[in-house]
C-alpha cells in the first residue's frame, strides 16, 4: 500500500539513470528521510512534456488536483493502477503528469491474527539498490494566497507473491528500461501497471516505533528476527 518510505542513498543512483546531472550537494541540503510520510516533501523526477526537460524536484506527498477549490478535501495518497486512467481524481495527472519517487525501501503493515496492532514491514531489493516508484504529480493554487503548492501521489498495484503475504497492495515498482516510457508523452502506458517480481526483493520485521513519523534515526531498519546466512541491513549503504 505504501503510506511511509525511505529516502536517503537512492535519489541519485535513479536520477542519474533518468539522465539527470545532479550535484550532490543538491540532496545533501535536504535532510535524509529514514521514515517519509505523507504531507512530507520528497525528492520526484518528473519530465516537461513541451521540451523533455527532467528535473529532480520537491513536491509534498498527498496529491491534491488542481481542479479543487479552495479547501481542498484529504486526497487518497495511493491510486490503485487499475483506476488511474478513468477516475477523475487521477486520470489527468496520469495522462499528462506522471513522474518517478525514488526510495530505497518502503514499508508495509501485515494484520496480526488474533493479535493487536499490525506488524510492520521492510521491503526492498535483495542486492540493496534504490527503485523509481511510478507516481503522479499536480500544481494546485491556494485562491487566499496566490501561491502554488506541487503535490505527488503513489501509484499502487496488486501485491507481488512476496509481499501479498504482509498486505494486498504495494506501490507501483518500474523497471529502470520502463522509465522513460513512464515519464514520457504516451497518455496511457497501462501495460507498466503490473506487479513487480517478487523474486527480487525481501522484507523483513521490523520496530513499531516506525509507526510514529516523528521517529527518524536508522534503527527503524534494524530486523526484530535476523535472518540466518542473510542479514536485511547489509548492501543497503543509507548512510
């Protein structure tokens, strides 16, 4: 489903695989995110489809369209793949707006049967490395002020095998040869809507402190039950 992410290492990698010359010292001025959370700014790339300009830009997570009025409702912050191309909450943004959210991991939370609260969840790839999210991106005008405000949303998809078995959705994982397509000008890439293979990610238990957005510090990744012969936290480098 994807409500929280980690955004530290991997904003690079990805916007230099997109084409994009970024000086380190852009993302060094930005504080790391070891827990983003909705209403949080992270770093999207995203393409001008007038010149094919990519940047690598800010944007607050929570999509508000830019058709809203000006107390814009709460919006869904996770549009399932399936609906993207006919509702009208996301299906302009989808056709004309659509842009990559690199993070190295995100979490998920599994319903503990017969239990209290539900377990969260690690996942990410097994070797370590960053993945490009496909999301969706709008300008909204606040009318009282003048100003405008550049929101993204997560787009999700059916679980894969490995992670149905935390949650039934996760977000939308694009392989590094689809992005182009996903940033480009084609209105509806729909075949890009599919599960990503489980065969090369992992997951692992970790601390519920992750529940609370406030809690930053990177033992949020540190697995309650290590696994044998396959420690989570190694090849992740977020440092």
């Amino acid at each position: 489903m994807c409500g929280r992410a980690v955004q530290v290492s991997g904003v690079l990698p990805i916007a230099v695989v997109c084409g994009l010359d970024v000086p380190d010292t852009c993302v060094a001025n930005v504080p790391p995110r070891y827990n983003a959370a909705p209403r949080q700014e992270l770093w999207v790339i995203r393409q001008n489809n007038d010149t094919g300009q990519r940047t690598l830009d800010l944007l607050r997570w929570g999509l508000i369209p830019h058709w809203c009025q000006d107390k814009p409702r709460v919006q869904p912050v996770k549009p399932p793949g399936g609906e993207v191309q006919k509702e009208p909450m996301w299906r302009g943004a989808y056709a004309r707006r659509r842009c990559l959210v690199p993070v190295d991991l995100f979490f998920e939370w599994k319903a503990i049967k017969g239990g209290r609260g539900k377990q969260p969840y690690a996942v990410g790839m097994k070797d370590g490395s960053p993945v490009g999210l496909g999301g969706l991106w709008e300008n909204w005008k606040d009318s009282s002020t003048g100003e405008w405000l550049r929101t993204f949303t997560v787009v999700t998809t059916d679980s894969n095998e490995l992670v149905a078995e935390i949650h039934d959705r996760m977000p939308l994982i694009l392989h590094s040869e689809d992005f182009d397509r996903w940033l480009g000008t084609e209105p509806d890439p729909r075949n890009l809507l599919r599960r990503f293979p489980s065969a090369l990610m992992r997951t692992w238990p970790i601390s519920r402190h992750v529940n609370a957005p406030e809690h930053l510090d990177t033992d949020l990744l540190t697995p309650l039950l290590p696994e044998s012969g396959d420690s989570p936290a190694s090849g992740l480098n977020l440092s």
